[in-house]
C-alpha cells in the first residue's frame, strides 16, 4: 500500500459517508477516552500514596502498602507483589499461575489501564508515522477539490 490514500474516485456521496463514520469514530474514542481518564486518575492517586507510604522506612513491613491494614501471624499474612515487590495483604492480592506468585490489585489495574488504552501502540505508531488510520483518510478528503467546493457551498 502507497503511502497516499488514492480516493479521486470515490462519489461526493461516498465521500460525506465515509466522513460520517470518521465522525461517528472520533465521537467513541473521545467517550473511550473520557472513561479511560477516571481510570487514570485511580491510578495516579494510587502511585502517590504509595509512594508516601514508601518513604516510611518500615511500614511495609507491618502493614499492607495497599490498605494499610497490619499483618498478623496466621490471619492476613504477607505476600510480595511480584510486579511491585510490595508487601500487599489477602485482601489486596490475587495469586497468578503465570507469575507463580501474587500480584496486587493495583499492579493489575495499571496493566488493565495499558491494554485498554492501547497506549503502547499508538505511542509507537506515533512516533513511526505522521498521520494515520482516520487521521489520513480525512486529510485526503479534504484535499480533494471537488469535495471542498461541495462543502463550501451556502446551504
């Protein structure tokens, strides 16, 4: 595939549909984006709390970084997250076969906010391409003349 999309033979019919679905496209990713923002925001109050937490030399050792409820002997034991390497409680934690070990909640949030995102791809696709996916499409819409004497029209 060339590096320009080739739409000179598309109808001004085809044209305004194919903008609809750009539209339609733009207005999901900015929902997408919205609630991916609330996620986020979790995701960021966490990282400062634990970073506080952190700071303090042993309380990790004595309490969930998570919860911050205390261990105890037989109940509420520790466990190392394997993705943060904090000591995290029963209730902060789920045990993966992968890991052969527990990860917290929150190690697993923030991989969740990552795939969902998809941030990992487009930061590369970004920086490898100008413009891309809808992006192209559109730009070569509106660069073909006919279209835009179309649009410039009074209604």
């Amino acid at each position: 595939m060339g590096r320009r999309l080739n739409i000179e033979n598309l109808t001004d019919e085809e044209c305004e549909k194919i903008l609809a679905v750009i539209q339609k496209d733009f207005t999901l990713r900015q929902k997408e984006k919205e609630r991916l923002g609330t996620l986020e925001e979790k995701v960021d109050q966490e990282k400062q709390k634990q970073t506080i937490l952190a700071e303090q030399k042993k309380f990790n050792e004595s309490c969930c970084i998570r919860c911050c409820q205390p261990f105890g002997l037989i109940f509420n034991r520790r466990q190392i997250c394997r993705l943060c390497e904090f000591n995290v409680c029963k209730s902060c934690r789920v045990y993966f076969k992968e890991f052969r070990g527990y990860a917290c909640n929150f190690c697993l949030e923030q991989r969740d906010l990552k795939h969902k995102s998809c941030d990992w791809f487009y930061t590369s696709v970004c920086r490898r391409f100008k413009r891309f996916g809808s992006a192209k499409v559109v730009r070569s819409l509106y660069k073909r003349k006919s279209y835009c004497k179309l649009k410039l029209r009074p209604v």
